[in-house]
C-alpha cells in the first residue's frame, strides 16, 4: 500500500482546519515527551543520590545515554522506511518506551549504591528499553504528520508548528511534574508518573490509529516472518544497548569511528562522483555538521553538570531543581514563533544572515550563556548562593543559540545533499547530535567534585564553564569569520527545486536536536 492510493488525509473530518490524525500524534507525541523529559529532569539526580555514582561517572552515564538515544533513530527511521513502515514502528517503540519507564521505578534499596547491587542490572535494562524505544517512536511520529498532508498543502508549516507545541507542552510538564514529584515524593512516584504519561500515550495512538487513515503502512505487503524479525532485531538492539550502556567508554569508541568512517565516506564520495557544485555544498554541511557537535556538547550540559550545579549551587527558593529542566522547552515555546518572524522579515529585505553566520552566533550564545553563570557566580562569592536569575539567563542564552542552530542546520542539511545522499546526510547530522551528547559527558565528568567541599567543588565547575564559554565564543567567532567562505560554497544561486525532501523539515529546532529525516 502506497500513501498515493491513499484518502486524503481530511476524509475523516477535520479539527480546527486540520485533519483529526494530526490531534492523535499530538497529544501521542506529548505523553511520549512528558515521560522522556520527565524521566531525563531527574536521571543525574538518581545516578548520584540513589546509585551513589560519583559525579563524574554520573556525567559520562549520563552522557553515553543520549548519545545512544540520539543515534537510534537512524536505525529505527532506517527499518520503517525498508519494512515495517512507520505506524508500526511507533507502536513497538511505544511498547518498548511504556515497559522502560515502568521498569525505572523499581529502585531497590533507598541509598544502597551501585557496588554488588543486583537491582542496577534492572536499571540498565529500562535505559536501553527506553533508547530502543526512542529510536523506533521518534525517527518516525513525525514522518506521519507530513503524510497526512499533500505535499502542496499550505498547512503542513502550521500542522508541524502544533505538533512540536505539543512536544513542548509535554516536554515542560514532564519536567515540572515528574522532577517535583520525584525529588519530593520519591524516585519511583516521578519515575512512575513518567510512565504512566507513557502509557497514556501509548492509548491515545492504538485509539487514534483508524484517524491516520492507513498513513505509515508498509512500503510493500508486509510477511509475518519479517514482521516478526523486526520486533527481534528490536529486542536484540535492547541488548546491545543494555551492554554498552553499561560500558560506556566503549561508546565513545564506537561512535568516533563510526562518526569518522561515515565522514570520510561522505567526503570520498563527494570527491570521487560529484560534480564540484554538489561537492562544494557538501564540504559546507561538514563543516556545520562538525559545528554543531561543540554546540551540543555544551548545550546538553542543561541535564547533567547544570542540573547538579542549580541542585547544589544557586538559592531556589526551596523549588526542587529539577523542575528548572522545564525552562529551555518553555522558552521555546515563547520564542520559536519570534525567531521564524524574524528570519522571514530579514529575509524580506535582504538581511537574514547566512545559516553559517547563523550557527556562528548559535555557539557563541551557547559560551556566553556559561560566562554570565560564571560572572553571576563570581560576583556574589563563594559562601553565598548564585541567584537564581543566571539560571534563567544561560537557559535563556542556549534557548536562543539553539534556534539559532537547529532549524537552521536541518534545513541547510535538506537544501544542500543532493537528493540521493538526503538520508545519508541526515545520518551524519544525528550522529554529530550523538556524538556532541558524549562529548557533554566527558565535560560534565570534568566538573565532578567529588570529596571536595562544597565551595572547591563550586569553584571546579565554575573553572571549567569558564573554559568551555571561552572556547566557545571563540570558536564561534571564527565560524562568524568564515561564513562567507562556507556561504560560497552552498552556491546559493544555483540551487533548484525538487520533489525530494526530508520529512520534517518544516519543525526542527522546536526541540534540542529534534528532526525527521526519512524521505516519503
């Protein structure tokens, strides 16, 4: 079955313009958030007070996990796209996220630790069902929104700006609910709370499914036997991932040579077979892709190191910190409709800058946003609590780096493969995501204190954000420096249209790294 053959997506009634499929993947797709985010705002917490982890082992946990939850798209996108399809792989991705958050909130003994505690083997085994499950649901929810759309409709932009609400609705709730719960209650109320909102989303999609109008079928009639297989590929990615979770040195190992490979294979291919236009562009998006990883290194210290810090650091007024997880996805919402105004208004006249001078500016947010925590830090003193205002202002300063960036390298990633390698540049930007999210861990483990007092152990992390802004803002800097080169090699003036595009291009940037890249 084929989404030609298909109804138009408005042959079951529409909801405030837009066809009822679209409010299925919604409200889907926001439990699936609130249960992700509200999981996330509390995980550094739980590997350091109830595993008893030290900070920097915590750190690179912490960082090998996202890591793994953002490369698993690409094999889950990968297996939809080649056989299942994606309705069916958001189903067994929800199946995996719900059993994952449900096996999170078996704890064991409160403040029994790590060593020789059988109840950690159980842990690893919810952070790979949830990576697994990540990979399956979210390389392919989005996809079907744009399926439920003729490629010409004008509101498949508005259609995607209120599924990635949605995505944010859920992702600052999760944090705000789970996070206070969690901190106040218990770790398995919160985590339990997480799954439930899982569970939740799970119902809504199997009930919802007959409004999706047979969209995300099988690229071809689909045999048992394969089917099947699939699911067992799946399971065996669980425990793949179950073991390198728990290795996860080996991760960065993996996803550096990988990482490498895939851009030397990139390159070689552009050298070898391009003629020098494509090529040039594809030297361009290497070189924001290679960008973007120091971006996400810094960024993603919000639910690690940062998090810590506003724990241990900054006078909260008695909010539990990892209700502040919510501030970035709140900020988006606020801001996100302002930044699409003011590109396009720049555009009108003639004055957008370039996406690299874009994602120059993006990193450079992201290292002033660590100096004004390290200046807010410095100008109280070490025996007096950071106000709580910085935290605000770095979230605020890496919320608008990350608009700067997101939305920005997805689309230049669609504008400048050319259509045959569109998925294979897709690939690499996902995997510049998950290996900017390893590189977090490394710096967050780099800010560990452990057996310090509280003002030396305040002081190392100040040390380090002081060093990684600074590098940042020079970096970003240089990139500022050299977009007109970069800019010249996208040859912007010879660029056509074609029908080829990657699914979700319209959404990117409502969410830290969040993109579809399948091709319909």
């Amino acid at each position: 079955m084929t989404t030609q053959a298909l109804p138009h997506g408005d042959s079951a009634g529409t909801f405030l313009g837009h066809p009822k499929g679209l409010f299925v993947l919604f409200f889907a797709e926001m439990w699936e958030r609130f249960s992700y985010y509200g999981m996330r705002a509390l995980l550094i917490f739980y590997l350091t007070k109830h595993w008893l982890f030290s900070d920097g082992e915590s750190g690179i946990i912490y960082g090998a996990y996202t890591a793994l939850v953002y490369i698993m798209p690409v094999i889950g996108g990968y297996l939809a796209d080649k056989y299942i399809g994606q309705r069916k792989a958001v189903l067994f991705g929800a199946v995996l996220l719900t059993l994952g958050h449900f096996f999170m909130a078996f704890e064991g003994e409160p403040a029994f630790g790590h060593d020789n505690n059988p109840m950690l083997y159980v842990f690893w085994f919810a952070l790979a069902l949830i990576i697994v499950g990540s990979g399956f649901l979210k390389a392919n929810i989005s996809v079907i929104v744009g399926q439920l759309y003729p490629r010409t409709d004008i509101r498949r932009d508005p259609a995607y700006t209120i599924f990635y609400m949605g995505i944010n609705i859920g992702a600052a709730a999760g944090s705000l609910l789970c996070g206070y719960i969690g901190e106040t209650y218990g770790w398995a109320y919160g985590f339990g709370l997480a799954g439930i909102g899982m569970l939740a989303g799970l119902i809504v999609f199997i009930w919802g499914t007959p409004l999706l109008l047979g969209r995300g079928e099988p690229p071809k009639p689909l045999a048992k036997s394969t089917e099947w297989g699939m699911y067992a590929a799946g399971f065996g990615m669980v425990g793949v991932s179950w073991l390198a979770i728990q290795y996860q040195d080996v991760v960065g190992y993996v996803l550096g040579g990988f990482g490498g490979a895939l851009v030397l294979y990139v390159l070689f291919t552009a050298v070898a077979k391009l003629p020098s236009e494509e090529r040039d562009r594809i030297f361009a998006a290497m070189f924001l892709i290679l960008t973007s990883i120091v971006f996400w290194a810094l960024f993603e210290q919000a639910g690690s190191s940062l998090n810590l810090f506003t724990d241990r650091h900054v006078d909260r007024g008695g909010v539990p910190a990892s209700v502040f997880q919510s501030i970035n996805a709140i900020y988006i919402i606020l801001l996100a409709p302002v930044f699409a105004i003011l590109w396009q208004l720049l555009g009108q006249r003639g004055l957008e800058p370039s996406a690299p001078l874009k994602f120059g500016l993006g990193v450079v947010q992201v290292g002033l946003g660590f100096l004004v925590l390290v200046w807010g830090s410095q100008a109280v003193g070490p025996e007096i609590a950071v106000p709580v205002v910085f935290i605000f202002l770095i979230y605020l300063l890496h919320t608008t780096g990350e608009l700067c960036l997101s939305p920005v390298g997805l689309s230049a990633m669609n504008r400048l493969a050319p259509a045959h390698m569109a998925s294979l540049i897709m690939g690499v930007w996902f995997f510049a995501s998950a290996l900017g999210n390893f590189a977090a861990g490394k710096i967050a483990q780099a800010t560990g204190g452990d057996g310090l007092t509280e003002e030396a152990g305040r002081q190392v992390v100040i040390d380090v954000y002081n060093t990684v802004g600074m590098y940042a803002v020079g970096i970003g800097i240089a990139v500022m420096v050299v977009s007109p080169l970069i800019k010249k090699l996208m040859h912007l003036d010879t660029l056509t249209d074609d029908d080829e595009h990657i699914e979700g291009e319209a959404e990117a940037g409502f969410e830290a790294g969040e993109a579809g890249f399948s091709k319909s």
